[in-house]
C-alpha cells in the first residue's frame, strides 16, 4: 500500500527547555531529533515494512526555525530521494496537522492510484519527537490500514496506577482505572485521509477546539470511527522532558538505536 508520512515537527518543546524548537535539538550523535523521525521513516522503507510514496514535514512558523528543518530535510531528500515536503504548523498539534493534511492530499494525489487521488493509499501521521520507531511499528499499522481499518495506533502496556483527581489547591482522587484495560498510545498512527480530514474538522467545532486533541486517533473515536490497536515498541517513546533525552542520548551511546 502507497505510504504518505506526515511529520508534526512545529512544536516550541516547552516542556524539555532546550532553549530551541524540539525538533532541532541535537542528539549525542550530532543529528537533530528530526534527522533520526526521518532516518527512521526510510529504515522501514529499507526494510519493506512501507512502500513510502512521499514525506510532509510540519515546520513552525518562525522563519530561522523553518529554515532550519527545511535545510534538514531538503538534506534528507538529497540523500534517501525521497519526496518531502515542508509546511508551516499552528498553534496546537491539531492545527499542525490540518496544515499537513492539505500538503499531503497534493503529494498522495500524484501517486496515480488507480482507486481515486487516496485510494489504496495510506497515511500515516508521526511525531517528530519519537526518533527511534522500529520498522516493524511502521509495518503493523500499515498492515492494518490494509485490512480495511480507517484508524489504526501503535500501542504500550501502562506500567503505573492512572488515577483521575479533581480539585483546585490539593487535589483528591476521584477513581483508578483497571490498568489492564489501558495503554499508553504512540505513533506513527494510520488513517484514511478523508476520514481524518472530516473527523479533524468535527473536532474542531466541538468543545475545546484543537487544543482538545492530544492525538489524532482522538478525532476519529469523536467522529465515531472504530480505531484498531497494534503493538507498538518502548523504543516508541517520545522525547518530552530532559530526563527523556539522556535516555535518547543513552541509547544512542550504547548502540542500541
Ligand atoms: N507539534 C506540532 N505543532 C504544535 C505542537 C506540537 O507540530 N503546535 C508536534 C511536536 O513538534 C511534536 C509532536 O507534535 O513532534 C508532539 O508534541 P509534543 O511532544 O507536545 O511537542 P511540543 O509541543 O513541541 O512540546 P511541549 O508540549 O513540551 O511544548
Ligand atoms: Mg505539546
């Protein structure tokens, strides 16, 4: 199944401090966050685990920023001749999307797929702040997606107890949750263009807004789409917080990534 990837790399990182966009930090390796996101699109190429037609990266829309990440992928395409290309994000990780999602019907519509401008084709949207996705994540969602699935999410097991609170000042807990039934959610996460593009624009009518949707199985489930689970890997993990990027930087160092 033809793969298009969309990148959400327009985040300010505000919560690793960095002192400069996330999708710029560089690992212990000297490459930036967003060269191993793309490294690792290509790695499943590689491997036959997609049959990758074109990458949309989502930049910010700060101009020293943007040119940055373009130089980075314009640097990626040279290198791999992979199609990418670059558009400028939103305020929320939503907008960042629906940005991407226009960029990615153009570059989906030239594959000449004979099922209509997405059909048979798959789309799959990813952070940039998860570097290390193993080919075989990028393999079980699209293989999913060929199963018919308009949704489909990389998956973990939760190891902590995820209890509800409510509250101002000292907060009180309202609940548990049956750890069994929970997981923790990663990407890549496959769609169907069109059915996220209507889910996305429901979603942002509804209450909250973009700022509502944590990811973008989110708007699916609103949208009253069945999303399909696979299992996703911890090397999924993404990079929020310093402490996650000395493990980053940890598994770069031990030759484990
Ligand atoms: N993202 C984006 N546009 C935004 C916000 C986030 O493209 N307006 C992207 C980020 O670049 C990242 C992914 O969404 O690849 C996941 O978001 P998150 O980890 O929250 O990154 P940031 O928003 O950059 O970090 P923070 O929330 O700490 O500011
Ligand atoms: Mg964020």
């Amino acid at each position: 199944m033809r793969t298009t990837v969309l990148i959400v790399a327009a985040g300010s990182g505000s919560r690793l401090q960095a002192g400069v966009p996330k999708a710029l930090v560089t690992l212990s390796d000297g490459h930036t966050m967003l060269e191993h996101c793309l490294d690792s699109v290509v790695a499943a190429r590689d491997a036959g685990a997609i049959d990758l037609h074109a990458i949309a990266v989502v930049v910010p829309g700060d101009p020293d920023t943007a040119t940055s990440l373009e130089t980075v992928c314009h640097a990626f395409a040279a290198r791999t001749a992979v199609t990418v290309q670059t558009v400028p994000g939103g305020a929320e990780r939503a907008d960042s999307v629906r940005a991407g999602l226009a960029a990615v019907r153009t570059l989906a519509g030239s594959a000449g797929s004979a099922g209509g401008p997405f059909g048979r084709h798959a789309l799959l949207v990813h952070d940039a702040a998860r570097p290390f996705v193993p080919p075989a994540v990028f393999g079980a969602v699209v293989t999913a997606l060929e199963s018919g699935t308009a949704a489909v999410v990389p998956a973990v097991e939760v190891v902590d107890t995820i209890k509800t609170v409510a509250g101002a000042g000292p907060e009180e807990v309202t609940g548990t949750l049956q750890r069994t039934q929970l997981r923790a959610v990663q990407t890549p996460q496959g769609f169907d263009l069109t059915s996220l593009e209507a889910a996305h624009r429901l979603a942002e009518e509804g209450a909250g807004g973009a700022a509502a949707l944590t990811d973008d199985a989110m708007a699916m489930e609103a949208a009253g789409h069945r999303v399909s689970v696979v299992t996703g890997d911890p090397l999924g993990f993404k990079i929020t917080t310093q402490l996650d990027l000395m493990l980053a930087n940890a598994l770069l160092a031990s030759g484990t990534s």
